[in-house]
C-alpha cells in the first residue's frame, strides 16, 4: 500500500476533477460540431487549447510526483498523442464536416482512452 500525505491527495481529487472539465468541454465541442454549430464548436475548442497550456503544467507536476511509478509515468507521457492531434485540429481541417468526424472519431476516444488510463492508476493512491 502506498501512502501519501494530505496534500498529494487532495492534489489528486483536483486533478481527477480537472481530467472532467476537460472531457466535458471536448464532448460540448463534439455536440457543437455533431450539431453543425461550428462556430459555438469553435470557440469552445480554442477556449480548449487555451486550457491546455496550463493543463500541460499539470501534467508535468503528476509526471514528477510519480517518477516512481513508471506505468503512471508512462500514461502521462501519452498525453503527447494527444497533443499531436490537438495540434492537427489547427492546421490540417478547413472543412467542417472533416474537422467534425475527426473530433468526434479520433481525438474525443483518444482523450477519454487516456483519462481512463490515468484515472485507473490514479485511483489506486486514492482509495489507500
């Protein structure tokens, strides 16, 4: 059993809480463009890069408060793919109907697919 002080919990809880905003203004982009308001879509998705700077600094804090745990370790680092289809959000899409399947058939799972990865583990110094 792995033990961590008060701090690192509560640290923890709010971290598990961020993962859901985040997945929350993704699904919000996703109805936006299932729904065809595009530019609703829009905004919250820039709203979304925008809070990604600061969610990178938190995931840099976990990589570091985990560096022991290497399988921890491991799924923050997969945070990268992520990034790398964030990034092609930005550029590649001009088309709607492309930028919309794209959202919800890669990027939308690939970030539920990783929260759930990190929640697992996360939820393991949790419940201790």
């Amino acid at each position: 059993m792995v033990l961590i002080t008060k701090t690192r919990y509560e640290y923890f809880q709010e971290y598990l809480n961020l993962l859901d905003k985040v997945e929350e203004g993704i699904a919000v982009v996703d109805w936006s463009y299932q729904e065809k308001n595009y530019h609703s879509g829009d905004k919250i998705l820039q709203d979304l890069f925008e809070a990604l700077g600061p969610f990178k600094k938190s995931i840099h804090t976990m990589q570091y408060l985990f560096s022991y745990d290497k399988k921890m370790e491991e799924h923050l680092n997969n945070f990268q793919l992520i990034e790398q289809q964030v990034s092609h959000l930005r550029v590649i899409f001009h088309n709607e109907e492309e930028k919309t399947r794209f959202i919800h058939e890669f990027f939308s799972p690939a970030y539920k697919k990783w929260k759930k990865q990190v929640c697992r583990q996360l939820l393991v110094y949790i419940k201790n």
